[in-house]
C-alpha cells in the first residue's frame, strides 16, 4: 500500500516508521531491525536466491515453480495458492 497505492519515500526512516505504525506494525523495532547485521544478510541471502530463480524487481511471488512479478498479479497468485 505505501509503496504503490499510496507512494512515501520509504527509504526514509521516519517516514518508513510512521508508515509501518499507521499498518499495525511496529515501525521503530522494524527500522532498528534493518540496522542488525544477522538480519541484513539474510536479506543479502534471499536477494541472491531469488536472483537465482529468476527474479528481477519487485515485487516478485513465487507459487512453487511459477513467478509473478507486480502487484498486478496478485489475485493470480490468490488463486494459485487456493487451488
């Protein structure tokens, strides 16, 4: 939603929290937690996996085997996922 449907400059931490927070998450521990170094390399990790499946932006949903790339695609991944 903050980054498509109403875009902020998520890359901005304050802004990032404040939107974080007005989702029902806690903004402050998320940005604290993109600081860890654990955490940032299981990002490093999972970029290059999916990388490696074939992903090239975001955001990419992968059912099985299948890619999806765009929010576009997101009731096909609903339906995907309930069949």
């Amino acid at each position: 939603h903050h980054m498509w449907e109403a875009p902020k400059k998520m890359d901005d931490a304050e802004i990032f929290a404040a939107a974080m927070n007005e989702s029902g998450f806690d903004g402050a521990a998320l940005v604290e937690g993109a600081q860890n170094t654990a955490i940032k390399q299981k990002l490093i990790d999972n970029t290059a996996a999916a990388v490696e499946r074939g992903a090239f932006g975001i955001p990419t949903f992968f059912v099985g085997d299948d890619m999806f790339f765009g929010k576009e695609r997101l009731d096909q991944v609903e339906a995907m996922l309930a069949a």
